[in-house]
C-alpha cells in the first residue's frame, strides 16, 4: 500500500572458514528463483531436486549431526518432537518431506538438522545446561517512518561454507506472498533471514533458554 514503510535491508554473511583462507577472499553466493505456485511439498522436492548434492555434503561433514542421528534417531524424544511438529505445522513437515524426497536423503537426518538446538539441549551430557554459543545479531536503525535499516550478521559454522542460497520465491509458496531469503541447504527458509511482498523482515537470532521446554516448538 501507499503507507507500508519503507525498510532497506543489508546482510552481511559472516562464516567460519579455515585459517588458510586469505581474508580477502570473498564468499560466493549462489542464487535460485522459484517461480511456481505449488505446495510446500512442491518447493521443498524442487528445492531438493536443485541442491541435492549441496545438501548430501552439507550432511555429510556434520559431526555433530552423526553423533544426534545416533542417539535420537527412533527415540522417543524424536517420536514426541515429530508428532507434536506434524500435529502443529504440517506444512512445513511436508516441505521438509518433500525436501528429503528431492535430494534422496533421510527425513530424520533432515529433521534434526533442522532442530539441532533443541535436540542438542537433550544430548547426553548437556541436559538441563545453559550451551553458551555465539551465534547471529542484528542491528536496527530507526530514522524516520520511512527510512530505516537493518544489518543482520549470519554466524555459522565450516561445513555450511557452499551450502547456503538466495532463494527468491517470486510466487509464494502455497498461496503465501513472494519471498526473498538465505536459505542453508538441507533447511526450510528461513533459519537466517528474509523477507515477503507484504513488507515483513525476519531474521532469527540464537537465544538460549535456562532449562528447555519439551512442549514448545522449534525453529
């Protein structure tokens, strides 16, 4: 409309990469314009279909994904947070589902990668403790009603180097607004930051809780 402000956004993406990488090195990032109008399923196997390799290596360097698939693939932690996601956000699911379909992987390795802070706070050794990490953060500045910015760093970590993309979804996805969003390979937009043709902006930053709540809902 003539009244919805005016927000310009600026990322930086920060990465952890190895120390041999000379600073001035610059990071490469790939885009993908989605211009269907499926359902969630439909992205997600699109998605899948596009970046399947990424994803599988993605996957594969992940040391601390193994180490949950083994202790909580088949759980009844992994049970409980699948039922209460399906019964909640079902669309979603089916977007992972179809993401796994597309890049030929397991939707449990999908499924906790998604949600690996909060399968984390149930991993032997940490439960019930506060995990210190640093992660993302944002910076606001406010100039008037019609002028006001957004910086957002993205904080990852070595194995998402090459495995994150620009997805411009220009029609929506199952009947939501076109969306512009850094997506990691293997996720659903967005665990970074993006925003729709309605104006809104969203990014996500980590904030730990005291004690984790097994009845909440992740990411």
């Amino acid at each position: 409309s003539n009244n919805m402000k005016t927000l310009r956004f600026l990322s930086a993406c920060l990465f952890v990469v190895a120390a041999t990488v000379a600073s001035s090195s610059a990071y490469p990032i790939r885009r993908w314009t989605y211009d269907a109008a499926g359902s969630n399923y439909d992205f997600g196997l699109a998605f899948g279909k596009e970046f399947g390799e990424e994803i599988r290596a993605r996957l594969d360097q992940n040391e601390q994904l193994r180490i949950m698939l083994n202790e909580f693939d088949g759980s009844e932690r992994y049970n409980s947070f699948y039922a209460s996601h399906q019964k909640k956000y079902p669309e979603y699911m089916s977007e992972l589902q179809g993401m796994a379909d597309g890049a030929n992987v397991n939707f449990e390795a999908l499924f906790i990668n998604q949600m690996s802070q909060e399968f984390t706070y149930y991993m032997k050794g940490y439960e019930h403790k506060k995990v210190f990490t640093d992660h993302c953060s944002d910076v606001v500045l406010y100039k008037s009603e019609d002028e006001m910015f957004m910086a957002h760093n993205e904080d990852s970590a070595k194995f998402d180097v090459n495995g994150s993309v620009l997805v411009e979804a220009v029609n929506g996805v199952n009947n939501g607004p076109g969306f512009t969003t850094f997506v990691y390979m293997g996720n659903t937009p967005t665990g970074a930051f993006g925003f729709n043709t309605e104006g809104v902006v969203f990014t996500m930053n980590y904030q730990v809780p005291s004690t984790p709540d097994a009845a909440g809902f992740g990411r």
